[in-house]
C-alpha cells in the first residue's frame, strides 16, 4: 500500500468520524408532557443558549444527543433543556408555603463554582441500566461531573418526564454540595428502616418547618442539635416536586402538577430511612 | 462523505505535492479532532458563542394556553387523553366538567378499562391521565379493574435492565409501585361500599409500602378525616405504620403552622423516626467550608 493509499483511507476514516453524527440516542422521541412543557415557549434560542451554559451541556458526550439540533424534542439535548425549563420558570416563588425558592433549585442544578458546589458538568451517557442518573465528585485533576442517562430520555420508558429530569438534575446537584460541604455523599443500600428501594437508593431525611430556610438560603445547614437544618439529595428533591405539584404558576399544565405529585409521594413513601411525616397533595383525580 | 477517487492523469499531475498537503491536511483534522473531543459542539451551530458564566437567564413572559378538549366519547378517549395533560392546572376546574359530561356513557369506561388493564405500560403519564378520568366519572364498574390492577402479581412497568454497576450517587425511583398508589387513591375517590372495604385491604396488606401508604391517606381524605376513619385504619393497618394515619398534606390552601406543628410533634412523638446525624467525609478529602449560620424566613414581612 503506498503512501498516498494510506493518506487517503486515513483520510475518508477521519471524515467519517467527524462527519455530524447521527441524531440517535437512547429511544428517541417526544411524549405528551414533554410536547406539553415544550409547548409553553416554543423553540426558544436563548433559553437553549443560556441552559447549555449554565448547565454545563458542553462535552461531547451531547454531540449525537442532539445538540446540534436543540430544538427536537425527540432528544436528548432538547428534553433536557425542557427539564431545566421546569426548574427554572414552573414555580409561583409563594414566599409563605413553598420550601425553597425557584433560584435555589435552580443555583444548585447549574454548574458553575458557586456557594453550593464546585464546578461541575454534565454528560449524556448511553446506560440502559435502572439509575436515572448518577454524580462523580472528587474526580483527581477533573472536573466534577454528573452523568445523565437514557432512562430520563428513553420514549416510553417510565423515567422519560420532564419534572423527573428536572428534579434529577436537582437531586444530582445536591451530591455536588455534599461534597463541597464536607459530608458523604453516598446513597444508602435499601431496603432498610422505611425505605423499600433497592441498592443506593435510601436517604434520611431531616424535616425541617416551612420557613426554617429562607428564599437563596438553601445552601446553608445548621448541625446544632436542637435546631438540625439539613438535606439529602433524595429530600430536597422531593421538596422540588412538592413545590411543582402545589405551588406552581397557573399555566403550568396538569401532567406537569401531577407527575410532580406522584414522584414526589412515592419517594416521600419509599426512599427514605426514616418515615417522613406528611404527603403531597390532595389524593384527587384532577 | 469526503470520497478520493482520482483519476490515474490526476494522480500523476498532483503528484508528490499533493500528497503533502493531504499530510498536512491531515494533521490539521487530527488537532481539530483533539479539540472536539474535549469541548462539544454549540446548540444548533449557529454563531460562536462558547460557555462562559455571567450569562443572564432569559427572562419568560407566560401565557395560559386554551387547550380545547374534545367531548369525551369512546372515540376520542385516545384524543381526549393525549389533550389534557396540557390543561393549565388552574384550569382543573374544565376537565371536571369536561369528564362529567360522560358520566352516564358507560361505552367510555369500558373503553378506559381496557386501557388501563393493558400492560405493560409504555407511557406511565398516559397511564396516569387515564386514572384520573376514570375517579372522575367514579363510576362503580370500575371497582374490579381497579383492585386487579393494583393487586397484579405481574410487572405493570417493563422491568429495566439491569446495566452495569454505577455508583452509589444515583437516582432511581420505582414507578410500578407509585402506578399501583396512585391506582389506591382512585379507588378511594370511587368510593361506596366495595371500594372502600378494596382501600382498606390494600392499606392492610398490600406488599408495596407506597401503596399502602396512600391508600391510609386516600381513604381519610374520602371520609372527611374523621375520628371514626382514623380509628377504623388503626384496627387494621400494620403496627409500624399506624404511626401515619392522619399526617398533613403540604398543599398550596394548607395552614403552613399547624403543618409544621403535626410533622414536628410526629417527630417528637416518635423519637425512633429521627434521622442519623449528617456523616462527614474523612478528614482528608474534607473541603473546608464552614457552615453559614441564617435567619429563619419572615412570614409577615412582604417581599418579591
């Protein structure tokens, strides 16, 4: 083989490799809540714009998740930016009633350095397995990272919601500030005490009253004995879904309210060591 | 695709030269390539905008959408139900209407049955809008299909697979046994003799704690939480979780300090609920970052 065979097969392999990839990933495809949220702002360039900042969507991992096409819903770039839209805009702010404000979930999901966490990532991982996502913190010479996988995205799965995947990068997030904080952030094995769930997957969970935090004070904890103010990744997430389930704006849809409601009880019912002492919501159809 | 057919005459005119500058073109495309591995593309590939922070969050003017639902018939339920997910929630009070105006149409709880009853689910929030249409119209047929429903010994969810070993800083959620409580709550809401004695049975037996759990609470609310529903649940439900008949429900209408004086009185009463103290990581991957200390919020004063 000469010389100039070898350039230009090596040539035609490399433009193979760097050609656009193809906009396959997980199941693609768009179900009704998140065609229901995405219908709420269209295909909205500054918003895509800014979450891919602020989120950090920015490794290659999101090349053949659609990045390059950041308004199809079918994947998964697109149903991210969906789930950061429920983070970001679903909430009322109800300074009475709700447990933390919208920029508290929202200053814990991005991932710049701020008073929550280091700076982290996040990657899209094509894992098929039961975790809907997972966090490496602590990573030597590296960025800190969250890894987001195809359960979250996969059409027709049970996971693929956008208030899941939005309480998931809240939950997610809330690993980062474990570590930034100095405590472990590892999940316990169920089952155990209360908690029904399986391995990694148990949390306590630290009750605290309603205005115990004030708006833009999540991110502090007090260990005093008397007065102990703490989270669990798996509790601040469900404080997440039970602001979303009662207190969100009033054009926020009812699949949105009502997934909220029926994630947010059963990990309330499950994922906990501890029994947490109240349910979300009325037990109502609508 | 790039392809390189040349003709033989070609070759010869390009010749050596040319075979330089595919070299050099080359490595030029490897080093982008290294580039692209660590940093990927920008949304759409439209400008050059690169992550940077101080960006602004982009500020969202909502509008309530109208959503017309169709008349609920045994036609439309597949239109209907993939409508009214998108209903304003502050709008709940239209999808009432819209589904007691089917109430007499028993053609359209057959039809939601067997929907229901169709597994495995490949759309749980499919699966939950036809829940809340079925209590809505609360129509006694749909007692069995309920029970069977939440009883079923088989998967209503397709297991997922297993996947590799992950770490232990994941997110899981079982969405059969949240499917089956939400199935409880609808059952309770049906209400009438045979659904009660139904709700009551699963409160005391069911193997799923979470729906146990919300077949206690559908069933108090459906009665009022009255003392006598309280001291019926007592009679029958496990021992361990007698302890949650009658805890408060966080929802926007609700007296936030009775709320935090029930859970706070829980967690007094029932010492052995408290959590383990926070573990610290070891001291020599402890980041030092000291506790802020913070005022509690101010209910009375306005703000925002």
């Amino acid at each position: 083989m000469s010389l100039r065979d070898i350039v230009a097969k090596s040539l035609t392999g490399l433009a193979l490799v760097l050609a656009p990839h193809q906009a396959l990933s997980c199941v693609d495809g768009a179900n009704a809540q998140d065609t229901a949220v995405r219908n709420l702002y269209g295909c909205w360039r500054d918003l895509y714009l800014w979450v891919w900042q602020a989120y950090q969507l920015t490794d290659d991992s999101w090349n053949p998740a659609g990045i390059s096409d950041a308004c199809n819903l079918a994947l998964p770039f697109a149903k991210t930016i969906n789930g950061a839209f429920v983070i970001g805009y679903t909430l009322s702010d109800n300074h009475d009633r709700q447990w933390h404000s919208t920029d508290d979930y929202e200053t814990s999901a991005r991932a710049a350095s701020n008073q929550y966490h280091g700076p982290f990532y996040q990657r899209f991982i094509q894992y098929n397995g039961n975790a809907e996502a997972d966090s490496e913190v602590g990573r030597v010479a590296a960025r800190d990272r969250t890894n987001l996988h195809c359960p979250i995205f996969n059409l027709r799965g049970p996971s693929d919601d956008p208030v899941n995947r939005g309480s998931v990068l809240v939950h997610e997030s809330w690993h980062h500030w474990q570590h930034k904080h100095g405590f472990k952030s590892d999940h316990m094995d169920g089952p155990r005490g209360a908690c029904t769930a399986g391995a990694g997957a148990c949390d306590w969970f630290y009750f605290h009253r309603v205005g115990r935090f004030e708006f833009g004070q999540l991110d502090r904890y007090d260990l005093d004995p008397n007065n102990l103010a703490f989270h669990s990744p798996y509790q601040v997430q469900s404080e997440f879904d039970a602001d979303v389930a009662e207190l969100a704006k009033s054009f926020v849809p009812v699949s949105v309210t009502q997934q909220a409601r029926f994630y947010g009880n059963a990990r309330l019912a499950t994922q906990f060591v501890n029994r947490v002492a109240y349910r979300i919501g009325d037990p109502r159809p609508w | 695709m790039l392809t390189l057919a040349m003709s033989p005459a070609r070759q010869r005119h390009f010749g050596g030269r040319c075979t330089r500058r595919m070299i050099w073109c080359l490595a030029c495309v490897i080093s982008a390539s290294a580039f692209a591995e660590e940093s990927g593309r920008e949304p759409s590939g439209l400008g050059l905008t690169q992550p940077s922070e101080g960006v602004s969050k982009p500020p969202f003017v909502s509008r309530e959408s109208v959503v017309n639902l169709p008349l609920l018939t045994a036609k439309t339920i597949d239109d209907f139900l993939g409508r009214v997910g998108s209903i304003p929630h502050s709008q709940a009070e239209s999808i009432r209407a819209a589904v007691a105006r089917a109430a007499a149409d028993q053609a359209v709880v057959e039809e939601l049955l067997k929907r229901l009853l169709t597994t495995p689910i490949t759309d749980v929030g499919r699966h939950l809008m036809i829940l809340s249409t079925l209590g809505e119209l609360r129509n006694p047929r749909a007692v069995e299909p309920l029970k069977e429903f939440i009883w079923s010994d088989r998967p209503l969810v397709p297991p997922q697979q297993p996947g590799e070993s992950v770490d232990t800083r994941t997110s899981f959620f079982n969405h059969d046994g949240a499917l089956r409580a939400r199935a409880a709550e609808i059952l309770a809401y049906i209400g009438g003799r045979d659904a009660d004695a139904a709700v009551l049975e699963i409160a005391a037996r069911h193997p799923g704690a979470e729906v146990r759990i919300a077949a206690i609470d559908a069933y108090l609310f459906n009665h009022a939480d009255s003392a006598e529903a309280k001291e019926e649940l007592a009679r029958i439900v496990r021992a361990e979780e007698r302890k949650l008949i009658g805890i408060p429900r966080f929802k926007r209408g609700m007296d936030v300090s009775q709320f935090d004086q029930l859970v706070t009185d829980f967690y007094r009463r029932y010492p052995e609920e408290m959590p383990q103290w926070p573990s610290r990581l070891e001291e020599q991957t402890l980041q030092r970052t000291k506790p802020r200390s913070f005022p509690e919020r101010q209910p009375a004063e306005p703000r925002r």
